[in-house]
C-alpha cells in the first residue's frame, strides 16, 4: 500500500483552487442568468480572453461545471471589497480563497507547535 503524502494532497488543492475554482466563482458571479450551455461559452470566452486560448480550451468544462454548481447571487461577495479595494478586489478576492485549508486537514497538533517553539 502507498503511503500518504499530505503535501502532495496540499498542493494539489491550492492548485484546483487557484486554477479552477476561483475562476469558476468569477464566472458564476456574471453568468448567473445564463443556461448550462450559454455559461460553458462564457467561461470558454472568459479564460480564453483573460489568459491563453489554448487554456481557455483545457479549463472551460471544469470550471464551467463548477459555475453552473454554484449559487447564483454570489455576486453579493464581491460587493464590500469592491467598495474597499476597488478593481484590486479580485485579487484580494482570490488571495482569500486560495488561502483556504483543504478537507480533512490535519496541521500540526498544539503538542508539535510547542515543542517546535521550544526548539
């Protein structure tokens, strides 16, 4: 049997987030009156416009099956740092997210924190 790697396990989800699942909010927040196959056209058109095509190719049916899972009145989160942060609000938006831990993580106990200190 194979040994677990959490830090493989950690990297793969702030890849997923930063490559998949923040765009994936992006395009849910503008596609939210748009059929199923009108929101896979718009995250097509969308990482195509903002990145390469060719990843717009790769990303469109994740990300847009991720658009369409979502809720439709996201755009609600994006008011309040809008109104701070102006047109940086995305990134702060997406710095927000990928900052978040992965399921089932396990850090480090209070015990290894403190014997960590004392070193």
């Amino acid at each position: 049997m194979k040994s677990f790697y959490a830090a493989k396990y950690e990297s793969a989800w702030y890849i997923f987030l930063a490559v998949v699942f923040v765009p994936a909010l992006i395009v849910s927040m503008n596609a939210s009156e748009l059929s199923v196959s009108e929101t896979y056209q718009y995250a097509l058109a969308y990482i195509g416009n903002n990145t390469f095509a060719w990843l717009g190719y790769l990303l469109y049916l994740p990300v847009g099956t991720i658009a369409c899972l979502l809720p439709s009145d996201t755009q609600g989160l994006m008011i309040f740092p809008h109104m701070i942060f102006g047109d940086f609000a995305i990134y702060m938006f997406w710095l927000l997210i990928v900052t978040t831990y992965p399921p089932f993580y396990r850090g480090p106990s209070l015990k290894e924190r403190l014997t960590a200190a004392k070193a």
